[in-house]
C-alpha cells in the first residue's frame, strides 16, 4: 500500500486529538514518534487541543476516603470512579486543586499542605514535595498551611505557593507573627521563600484561582484596617498584591462571599443567608482586572431556600449549588435555571479535570500491579482492577 | 441532503449566471474554474490575488502540490460551506453543518483523506484543516499500535527486545483496544 508521510507539525496536531492512553501506547509505533509524544512542546499542544475535548468534574468525597468521581462535565453523567494508588499520613487526602489534569493533593487536618502530592492520574505520574525552606518551623506542631496551586503560562511553569502560619491563621496570631511563605516552581524543582510585609490572612485553605498571571485568595487584613479584600500573588515578579473589593450589599443576616473565576475574569460569589439557608446569591465579576471601578454585579438570583451552600462554577455559565435536601444543583447562569445533577454523597471539593501529559518526564510512575514502599512511608497500594478499566475506557 | 448540494454547486459551473471565477490549475494539469468566493477561502489563493497587482481575471494560478483529486474533495467542502454562509449569513445551521460533514467525510479512505489534509495544509484553508485532522484522529483512536503504523505509512525501527520494553513498561495503556 502507497502511504503519505504527514509532516510533524500536521502530526501534532492530529496526536495532539488523542487521549492520553493512545499516545502513551503511540509511543511504541516508532523512535521519531517516542520523542515527540514526550516533548514538551508536544505537551503543550497536546493540553491546548484537548479543549476540543469533553471535560470533566472530578469530585473528592470528603471523609474517610481516597475516592474521585468524575462526571461529565456537560451532562454530569457519571464517567468513572478514580482510586488514590498511594496513601498519606493522615486518614484521608485533601484536594488542593487541579490544573491541566495534575492535581495536588496533601495530607488533612493539622498536616494539611505540609506534604504535597501532585498526582496526574492520567498517566499515573506522581511526584511528592516534601522539602522546604523553613525546615525548622515547618515541622513545628501547631503551624498552619495555607496553599496555592497554578500554572504560569509565560513560563509554562507550574508553581505552588505555600504560605505558613504560626499557630493558626486568625488574627491574632497573625498580628503576633506574620507569616512566612515560600513558592515551588516545577521547572526549578525547588522551593524558594518569599519576603512579604504581612498584614493579611487568607481566608480560604486552597486555591487555584489564576488571572491574569496571578494567584488569589479571599483574604482579611489585621489591625485597625480591618477588611475584606482579594490578595494576589502574581507568578512572574513572585510578590503580594491586593485586589479590593465591590461595595456588596446584602440584606440577609450574615453573608458568605468566595472568591472565583469567571470567564477569565475574578468573580465573587456573595452569598446572602438567613439561618442556615441562602436567601439570594449575586456573582460579581471584575470586567477590568485590577480595576475596582469595573466590578460589576453580573448575575443575581434568589435561591429560596434550596440551597446553602454555593460550591463554585464550572464550565463558566453553571453555578453548583449545595441543597438541603441531600442533593447537588445546579444553576445555568444564563438561564437562572436550577436542576438537580447528583446525590449530596457527591458533596465535596470539586475541581475541572482534564486528561494530560503533564508530569510525564518528572516524578515517577505508581505502577497499577506493583505494592511499592516509597521513601518516608508513602504506600502505593494495588490498584483496583475494576476501577483501573473504568479509568481506561473508551472515551464518549 | 449532502449529496444536493455537491451536485448543485458542481452544476453551478455551468450555470448562466455571470458570477466571477478564478483559474486554479492542479498538479497533473486539470483546470478548475471556481467561483470567486469559494477560492477566496482558500488563503493561499486570495494572498495570490490580493498580493501581485498584476494578475487578471485570466490568469490561472498553478498549484502544483494539489491533485485533481484532492481538488475535487476540497471544492466540495468550501462549495458547501459558501452555500450554508450565502443562506445564513449570520450563525451557520450547525445541525446541518456537522451532517454534511459527517457524510462527506465517511466517503473518504484513509488515503484520501490524509491527501486532502497535505493540500487543506498547502492551501492554507485552516478551518478544513482542523477539521480534517480532527477526523484522521477520530480514525486513529483506541487502535493497535499497528494499525497506526499501517495508517501513517510508519515503519518500526525499534528492535523487538526495545518494543517489548516499552509494552511492559505501559502494559496499562494497552488494555481494552479495538480490534482493528
């Protein structure tokens, strides 16, 4: 048969289609084709044209295991169920966030973001952070982590902020002793600590919140200029800024606001509530970013009781809702429609996932049929097999 | 449904009314007559005419990585897609568009296809191009590593020892194939 070679970039960009288990497999059709399934390059092309893709919502049920879930992330149906193949020191692992199908994982409770595991399940790659540049106070009892995961498209870097608490994250102790914080960059594989003035708390454990070049957090400020406000950490020059917030008004008793991104742009979900149920929720996006004047209240709904608890946006246009009535919702933004998608048993950290290649030349393989015993006691358990078919099906 | 509208463009050629065609001559000599809006999708053709101020209507612009082939399977999509733009100048029937699409390319062997891809590539005409490599990835997913082979035309230079490494190493990646 007279075949036709394709040149190389045509051949990316027809790879650059495919799930990651074919490539993973492609590898073996010949030596050219080994090296350019590998390349970095190959990487990012391949990360950029998977949005041609489906995605997926990959849910963490909280307590007591090691489980994802992940749904469609049009219709919410159920696509496979993902095993954690290694253990943490603690019980269970908290999810820090996903980004480009790596997640980052770390130890719960009082080890919370003092170990991190970045973990791409695609390709069963898995790299564990164990260092850091405050050794001494970093494995002090009663210190507190708060952590940021993000990928830096100038530098096609992946870097995670780590900032340390002495004692909790409150005021006051945060008044007593700033905190200290270092940042990781995958590209340099280390870590490397970050002045700061302090002044500020963060008011979330996690995020993944970049725009713009810049990691953010729901934060507060200590001392007399007590407020609200959104702290930035841009990834480019590594240092803190400040983000301030619209003038939201909200007449319910207490209110509950989250920081989130929208469209490419920082969004705030506020929260009005009465007791323990939402009476109305309003989502503020920063048309302009950096510029106060340009927050602009883009959606607003009454929730009428159905919901207490505002879990995020996924695919930019449909907020998942928490409902009293052991059941996951969600509202079409554009719409204002709100449907039930799932059992609360769903409940949970929820992060968009998508299948890739990042990680492949880092780290080092959890091998599905093996019981490896690592170093520092991270067990990579047998896999399950059923699970592990799940995780390899056939695409929709 | 696909099928009319590839015959009323074709016929459209030879259709009274006075539209401006531009000459395109393929690589084994034919010369096709296309209708200016049609060949203006084609990114290397209208560079060619906005570029050189010199050319007439009776020039004919060789293309000489085209076949007549592929020429024809080329013309096809952008006919049918000048006709969904001429009907819907505003947002194209998707609907339709993607049965179209679904139908023209089932007619398509592996070979003609990847043929088609190398002229959309030549000609510059991106939005084939995606679609097309969008197929051919279509057709090469889930399959053995030597169907793939096959598809591209790849030979193997791994040793046996070299190939049976790597199986091992990515057992899992290997699980639940389609039979080719």
């Amino acid at each position: 048969m007279s075949s036709i070679g394709l040149p190389d970039e045509i051949l990316c960009n027809i790879l650059g289609r495919l799930p990651v288990q074919d490539l993973i497999r492609y590898k073996c059709v010949c030596k050219t084709w080994h090296l350019l399934i590998t390349n970095p390059d190959f990487i990012s092309t391949h990360l950029n044209l998977q949005e041609n893709r489906d995605g997926y919502v990959l849910f963490h049920k909280c307590i007591g295991n090691n489980i994802f879930s992940l749904f469609n992330k049009n219709n919410y149906a159920l696509h496979s169920i993902l095993e954690v193949p290694f253990s943490c020191e603690t019980v269970d692992f908290k999810l820090a966030g996903c980004v480009n199908g790596l997640l980052c994982l770390t130890d719960s409770y009082h080890l919370f973001g003092r170990t991190i595991y970045l973990w791409n399940p695609s390709i069963w790659k898995l790299k564990v952070l164990r260092g850091s540049c405050f050794a001494r106070q970093y494995s002090e009892v009663g210190n507190f982590f708060v952590i940021g995961f993000g990928f830096h498209h100038q530098t096609d870097d992946y870097k995670i902020v780590r900032i340390m608490y002495f004692g909790n994250r409150f005021r006051k102790y945060v008044e007593e002793r700033p905190p200290k914080v270092e940042v990781y960059s995958l590209a340099r594989n280390s870590w490397r600590s970050i002045g700061t003035k302090g002044g500020w708390y963060t008011r979330d454990n996690s995020s993944t919140l970049v725009v713009n070049g810049a990691l953010h957090w729901f934060a507060s400020k200590t001392g007399d200029a007590s407020a609200d406000f959104v702290l930035k950490f841009d990834f480019s020059c590594e240092e803190f800024g400040e983000i301030m917030l619209p003038n939201y008004h909200c007449d319910g008793e207490f209110t509950r606001v989250s920081v989130t991104v929208l469209k490419e742009s920082l969004a705030l979900i506020v929260c009005c509530l009465n007791g323990y149920e939402s009476e109305r929720c309003d989502i503020w996006v920063m048309n302009e970013y950096g510029v106060t004047d340009s927050w602009t209240k883009q959606y607003s709904f009454v929730t009428e009781g159905r919901c207490y608890r505002c879990l995020g946006i996924v695919n930019n246009n449909i907020l998942l809702l928490d409902s009293n009535q052991n059941q996951l919702l969600s509202c079409d933004l554009e719409k204002l429609q709100v449907k039930p998608v799932g059992d609360r048993e769903y409940l949970g950290d929820f992060v968009y996932f998508t299948e890739s290649l990042v990680l492949y030349n880092e780290g080092f393989s959890v091998t599905p049929r093996k019981y490896l015993l690592v170093e520092g006691g991270i067990h990579l358990g047998k896999r399950k097999r059923s699970v592990f078919e799940l995780l390899q099906k056939k695409w929709l | 449904m696909s099928s009319s509208i590839a015959s009323s463009s074709s016929s459209s050629s030879s259709s009274s009314k006075k539209e401006k065609k531009i000459s395109l001559k393929t690589s084994d000599g034919e010369v096709f007559e296309v209708e200016e809006p049609v060949a203006m999708q084609l990114e290397i053709v209208r560079s060619f005419f906005a570029d050189n101020e010199d050319v007439t209507e009776q020039t004919v612009m060789p293309l000489p990585n085209v076949s007549t082939a592929a020429m024809h399977g080329i013309l096809e999509y952008c006919r049918a897609h000048e006709e969904f733009r001429r009907r819907m100048p505003e947002a194209a029937p998707e609907e339709e568009v993607r049965a179209f699409e679904a139908g023209y390319v089932d007619r398509k062997s592996n070979e003609e296809l990847k043929e088609m891809i190398l002229a959309a590539n030549y000609l510059n005409i991106s939005k084939l191009l995606d679609f097309l490599t969008g197929v051919a990835a279509k057709r090469i997913e889930n399959k053995s590593v030597e169907y793939v082979r096959a598809f591209f035309g790849v030979e193997n230079d791994f040793t046996p020892e070299e190939e049976a490494n790597l199986r091992r190493e990515y057992e899992w990646a290997f699980e639940g194939v389609d039979e080719d």
